[in-house]
C-alpha cells in the first residue's frame, strides 16, 4: 500500500523523531545506515519534507534535519502525502486506472475496507505516538 519512497522516508523521519531536535539537528550521512537506506535517496526525500515543512532543517556548518515539537505532532499521512502524493493513496491496489466503486476491479471489494482502515490509521497516528516510551532502536530499525 506504501510506495519504497514512503516507508524509507517515515523511517528517516522515525529516527529523527528519536534523536533530534532543535539544538541537535542530524545530516544525513549520520542515518543512512542506521535505516537501512541509500544516502543520496534518503537525502532526497528528507529534502522534500523539510520543503512541505513536515520536518525542519538548517543549512550551514551546524546544520541538518531534526524535528520540532510541531513537526512530531505531523501525522504518518503527512509524510506519505507528501512522498507518493494524493493520486496514489487513492488509486487502485492493481493500478488500474478506472477502478472505482461504479466500476471496480477484482480486488477492489475485497480489499477496499481494509485499505481504508489502514488510511484511517495513517490519518490519526502520528510521529509522536510512534516513538512516545520509545529508546530502543532495535525497535525501529533491527539489523
């Protein structure tokens, strides 16, 4: 249901909702391996974020990316709806483009009610609620 981009990005996200915050901003060569995803990808997407102010950076010496107690209040869908966009969240789980509730695909009433559960779950979870009790990596991010 979540595109590579979306998940790589929430787990960049989830790790500087774990060890960032204004006074402590991160770069991304410090992430990278942690989560498990290519530097120069995962720049790029952070790099959107902080575009659409889902998360916040600072450019210069002590710069990087880290997020604010606004920015932990963002929802997971914030984040996804930035990344995959509003088209894809919406769109069919087989891709077919005219699949709707006139005209639906094979999959569509089997899996419609859970696809929107899960969208509800995106909506009403937010960075916050993921890591609130949270201190253990391996949680996040096992190896």
């Amino acid at each position: 249901m979540l595109s590579n981009s979306s998940k790589y990005a929430i787990k960049g996200v989830l790790y500087l909702a774990l060890n960032s915050d204004e006074t402590h901003k991160i770069m991304v060569r410090d992430i990278f391996e942690v989560v498990h995803v290519p530097e120069a990808y995962l720049a790029k997407l952070l790099q959107e974020l902080s575009r659409h102010n889902v998360i916040s950076s600072t450019r210069g010496p002590r710069g990087g990316f880290y997020l604010s107690a606004e920015d932990r209040k963002r929802t997971l869908m914030d984040i996804v709806r930035v990344i995959d966009g509003e088209k894809r969240i919406k769109s069919c789980v087989l891709g077919i483009q005219d699949c709707d509730m006139d005209n639906p695909c094979v999959l569509h009433k089997l899996v419609g009610a859970n696809k929107s559960k899960f969208l509800r779950v995106l909506q009403r979870t937010t960075i916050l609620d993921l890591v609130e009790g949270k201190q253990d990596l391996e949680e996040f991010f096992p190896i």
